[in-house]
C-alpha cells in the first residue's frame, strides 16, 4: 500500500508520486515486443558542416582501477591552456562510441536499456583547440560533430547559481545531455523513465572515467535551467529535453 507522506504544507511531495506510479509489478510484464522497432531511430542534423572526430593515435594509459581512484570532480579550469579537439574526440569516443556491431545494431560503451540509447549528446565548444567555438551535435555511430551553429554559445543564464555559473563560463567545453523519451517509453511504458535517468547516469560515469585518464578536468551540473538550455538547441523541453550537463576543461594547477 502506499505511504501518503507529507511536506511541511500538509501535501504529497512530488517525488512519492513518480516512485509509486513507476514501481513494476507482475501484472506489468507483459513487454510489447511487436509494438515498437528493434532500433531506436537516430538523430542526425542534415545539411550543416560536420567535423569528423581525428583518430585517436594511442589511448590513455592510466588503468581503470587508477581512472577510478583518482575520478573526483574540478571546476578550477586553467584560463591559459585548453583541451585539444583530439583529447575531446576520445573522451567521446571512449565514453559513448560504438563498441561492437551485429548487423545493422550497434553496441555502445555507455550501458543502456534495452540498447535504446535514448540520450544524445550535445557539445557547447567554447575553447576547444582545433574546432571553432559553436554548438555540435554528436552522432557517436559516424564520429563527427555536426556544427549547429557558430560562434561562442551564451551560457551566461543557464546556472542556477554564481558557482555554476562560473563553471559554465570558464569550462573549455559543456557537454549537454538531452533525453529522447520515446525510444524507451516505447518499450518499457512509465517504467522506462526510471531507465532514462540511469543511462544518463551511466553516461555520465563514463564521461567522468575518460576525463579522467585523458588529464582532463570534469564537473557534472544539475543546477541549470532546463527551458534556457533547451531554447538554445531547439528542442521542445517535452519529448527531447536536458537531463544533465559536464562541463571539461584544462584543470588549473592546484585547483579543486
């Protein structure tokens, strides 16, 4: 039976409502396997410039257990020295890249549910060495941004707060995570929200873990404003919107 717990003005807090109406029961399990495709359709900007990711010539040598150990969030950015597309290309790569292919289906380095990889990944370029400052869209399949639009992206009135604002402000590049809900809802109902949050999450792990082992410093945000985000990628807030934003850059010595 559900718990009624109350705030201090006597109501349901919103969060109960979406953890009761999201729990799976075994009356639920009946999967609509004939209902939906087998692959989610993919994202894909036509007709704008895109940059093709460089080849990565070697990969990181810190091991994932060092990765790990070390892994803990910077937001002092060096305002002298920049990331280089090329550490950017494998951060990317290495966090959200295809790792295998079984036909025309491709398994990703992020984990998802159901291999419905519902987040895409957006790329705000503000001091990147080699490539212009604009916002990029990734298509982690061809491994090429595609140019959005030029020019430094106004980041000033997404944070929420003068310490994020300072981080949007002085970070090399945002990474900025949107949700397409209907690839999951599609296959797992309500429930399927719950799976959005967690490969936004796991994403999100992986983005830390390769900024890591790339000497690369990273902070993850959820204090922003989700219409101001969404206003500036054009998309509706409803059936693709922000879940969560990185902001990397060169980690100023000394710096927490």
């Amino acid at each position: 039976m559900m718990k009624l717990l109350r705030n201090h003005s006597g109501e349901a807090p919103l969060y109960l409502w979406f953890h009761e109406n999201t729990r799976l029961t075994p009356s639920q399990l009946v999967y609509r396997s004939f209902q939906f495709p087998l692959h989610a359709p993919k994202k894909e900007y036509q007709g704008f410039p895109a940059c093709p990711l460089p080849a990565s010539d070697s990969a990181p040598e810190m091991t994932l257990l060092e990765a790990l150990c070390c892994r803990k969030s910077l937001r002092d950015f060096d305002p002298h020295s920049h990331i280089s597309l090329d550490t950017l290309a494998g951060i990317l790569r290495y966090a959200y890249g295809v790792t295998h292919r079984v036909g025309d289906f491709s398994l990703r380095a992020a984990a998802s549910a159901g291999g419905r990889y519902p987040i895409e990944v957006y790329i705000a370029a503000q001091a990147v060495e080699g490539l212009d400052p604009g916002l990029y869209h990734l298509h982690p399949e061809k491994e090429t941004l595609t140019q959005m639009r030029r020019g430094r992206v106004d980041v000033s009135s997404w944070a929420c707060n003068t310490p994020n604002a300072e981080v949007t402000r002085t970070a090399d590049c945002l990474l900025i995570l949107t949700a397409v809900f209907e690839r999951t809802i599609r296959k797992y109902g309500d429930r399927g929200y719950r799976y959005v949050m967690l490969d936004a999450g796991h994403l999100g792990q992986n983005v830390y873990l390769c900024a890591t082992a790339f000497g690369t410093a990273c902070v993850g945000l959820g204090g922003f404003f989700e219409e101001e985000v969404e206003r500036e990628l054009g998309v509706d807030g409803v059936n693709e919107s922000v879940v969560y934003m990185l902001a990397l850059g060169k980690p100023r010595m000394g710096g927490v």
